[in-house]
C-alpha cells in the first residue's frame, strides 16, 4: 500500500471512490454527500492545491482524502463545546475509501499521514468532523485519538461532529508505562 499525493490521471479513481462512497451512505440512510459533493471540481481543486491523497496498491487507487493545514472557516465555533488548544492546526476532509477495501485500515493511515505531516511542520493540533450518523468514522476518529469537542456547522448549516486530536497529549499518552 502507497500513500501518495494525487496526480490529475488518478482524477477519474477518485471521482469513482466518491460515488461508491455515496451510494453506500445513501444505503445505510446517512444523508451526507448526498448532494452532489464531493464531486470531480472538488478533487480536480485538491489536486491543484497539492492537498489530495491517494492510496494505491497493484490494483490501482482504493482511497483519498484532503490533507491539509490552515484554517477552517466552519471550524471557527463549536458549539456544545470547546476546542481544548488553539493555533495553527492540520486537517482532513473527504476521507472516501472504495467499498471492496472497507476495513483495511485506509482511513486511518490517512490520520497517520496527517500527524507525520503535523509533526514536521511542528503542528500540534487536529482536528476533524464527520456526519453525526457516520458511525465508522467516528469510530475511526475515536480509535486515531480524536476527541469529541462539540458540534461545528457547515455554509449550509448542517451539524458535524467536531473532533480534535492533541498530539503532545498523544505523545504522553503513548509514553506511559502499560
């Protein structure tokens, strides 16, 4: 398995995991991406922005993501909650892996590449949100060490679940004697 920045020919791979993706939060009666997005202009604009990733094995692309480190505009309020730090901060959005590769643990090498990236950068926050039926990945939010912060909302004012990863507190965590 290679984790790689996206190319403009993975486009068409990508656009496919997208709508595989669709369809099977539509199957589980999960409202989200249900409108249209993520679609091509949106991976085409990660491409150009040099924040889309793929993995990739023999096969060809099973899964993408959007890597990035900024500032988030529907991250700016949280409510039912709080951020626990504030500055700089990394993040990830259109986690979509293909569904005949569902639980190979795609997603969380995404979470994995973001902290390696963070790390290197010297960031020490991140954060993330999904859809509040989207059970598997808060599970994977959870188990990638993301703590539930709040609710965020989006331009179009839906609800996500806030989520926010401290990696000096990771960093303890991990260096505790078991």
């Amino acid at each position: 398995m290679e984790l790689r920045k996206a190319e403009f020919s993975d486009l068409s791979a990508i656009t496919a995991i997208y709508k595989d993706a669709k369809e099977a939060l539509k199957a589980q009666g999960i409202d989200q991406w249900q409108d249209g997005y993520p679609n091509e202009e949106s991976a085409r604009a990660d491409i150009e922005n040099g924040t889309s990733y793929v993995l990739a094995d023999e096969s060809g692309v099973f899964a993408t993501a959007c890597l990035t480190f900024g500032h988030e505009p529907t991250y700016d309020a949280v409510y039912g909650g709080a951020w626990q730090a504030e500055g700089e901060y990394g993040f990830l959005h259109r986690v979509a892996v293909s569904g005949t590769r569902k639980r190979s643990g795609a997603a969380s090498r995404f979470f994995e590449e973001l902290k390696r990236q963070a790390e290197e950068r010297d960031v020490k926050i991140l954060r993330g949100d999904t859809h509040q039926d989207n059970a598997a990945m808060q599970r994977t939010m959870e188990k990638n060490g993301f703590c539930r912060r709040g609710t965020i909302l989006l331009e179009d004012g839906s609800e996500r679940i806030a989520y926010e990863c401290l990696l000096e507190t990771e960093e303890k965590e991990r260096a505790k004697p078991q």
